[in-house]
C-alpha cells in the first residue's frame, strides 16, 4: 500500500464516509488530478497545467473550456471538503495534490475507476474496463466486476441499468438533480437502443443466418477494439500534453 492509499476493510457509513456530492467542475477537477497523479510525472499540479488537463479533449465528456479562476474556485471548495490540498513545489509556483484515496476511503483500483467515472460520467462497463486500465491493470470486464461491487457496496458507483453485457454504470457523486438527469438520459437511450435492437433482431431472423450468439460475440468484440482505441488516444494526448510542457 502506497503512503497515499487507505485501508478499506469496512466499507464506510454515511454518518462516517467523508464524500459528498459534488458540482461537475469540482468533478472535473478532481478526476483530473487523480488521473495525472497516475499517467504524468508532472504532479503535484500547477493551477495553469491543472485548468489545461480540465480542458484537454481526448478522454473527456463533456469537454470544458474552463478558465483559471474557475478551476481555483473549484480547488477551493475542494479543500475545504479536504479532498485536495495545496502544496509547495520546487518553484514558488502554488501546485496542487488529491486526497481521493482518503476521502473516498478507496484502493488504487477503485481510484481508477472513480476517475474515469468522474472525467467522462455514465459509460459502459466494458468502455470503463478500457479506460480505467491506462491506469491501473485492469485484465478484462472480469477484472472489474469485483471493483465495481466493492465501490457500488460503498454506496459511490450506481448501476443505471442491470446486470449484464452492455451494462452502464456511473459515480454517485453527482448532486441530486444532475443525477436525475442522468438517469433520465440514461433510460431514454436504453429505451431506443432496445426498439433498434428488436428491430434487428428480427430483420435478422427473417433474412440472415446468424444466430444470436454469433451476433452478441461480434458485438462485444467491437465493444472491446472501441475501448482499446479510446485508451490509445488518450495515451498518445497525454504524451503530447507531456512533450508540451
């Protein structure tokens, strides 16, 4: 265990948990510094090199364009939860640090996946597999199940829709009305992909040979070369946002 992770045998309670909802900037902050701390050698972070990881678009959704004082706002009400915490680097630049693991009361990999979940909001298991695995080996959707139980048990991922392939999950870090929203959106997309789904399905079964199985296989399967190609994207803009300085 790193000197930045806790001990999480018991899940906490409410009255003991030190989370608590949080507005999409503060969100986006820090997920951010999560992720950076795992990806970049550039960390702890200044507040100009924090509001450009905000801003950066690949691996993010939505996408900001936040200015520094926004981002400060952000960081201020951050510290004042105690989930980040300014820090004196080598300059006299103010420079930036996350206590996710504390705050949150989780492990490396569910930091992981709580990033991923913060920086880019509901998303499929096997789309969060992908992703949360540039920072932390995660083998395959197999691998994440147990990490998605421990986090849904601590009452901070939610399942939007059930068990299963193409199941989609999110953080419970939202504030009350952003969370409605988006089970709302959730539950309107579910209900067209499953009249699309219907459709094909009997089309299929009217005009092709191919069963169901073949059909679910072929579909995971691009599910999974989708996720591998977001992952090196995102691998080859953080080497950019390196190379840049």
């Amino acid at each position: 265990m790193s000197e930045y992770e806790v001990s999480t045998d018991s899940a906490p309670t409410e009255k003991t948990r030190k989370w608590q909802p949080l507005g999409s900037i503060e969100r986006r902050v820090l997920g951010t510094l999560v992720e950076k701390a795992k990806t970049t050698d550039t960390y702890p972070m200044s507040l100009n090199a924090l509001t450009n990881g905000c801003n950066q678009k690949s691996n993010r959704d939505p996408q900001m364009s936040l200015e520094p004082h926004q981002v400060e706002e952000a960081l201020e009400k951050l510290r004042s939860m105690g989930a980040v915490a300014e820090v004196q680097g080598d300059s006299r630049v103010a420079k930036y640090r996350h206590y996710a693991y504390d705050w949150l009361g989780v492990d490396k990999y569910e930091i992981a996946v709580m990033a991923e979940l913060m920086l880019r909001g509901a998303q499929s298991v096997g789309e969060l597999r992908g992703r949360a695995a540039r920072m932390e080996a995660i083998a395959d959707v197999a691998a994440l199940r147990p990490v998605l139980e421990s986090l849904i048990e601590k009452d901070l991922v939610i399942s939007l829709t059930p068990p299963g392939r193409g199941q989609m999950v999110t953080h419970n870090l939202y504030l009350p009305d952003q969370l409605e929203k988006v089970k709302r959106s959730i539950g309107s997309t579910v209900a067209v992909n499953s009249s699309e789904s219907l459709a094909a399905s009997t089309s299929s079964t009217n005009h092709s040979p191919r069963n169901s199985d073949d059909v679910a296989e072929l579909r995971a399967e691009v599910s999974e070369l989708r996720s591998e190609v977001t992952q090196l994207k995102s691998e080859i803009e953080d080497l950019r946002q390196l190379m840049r300085g």
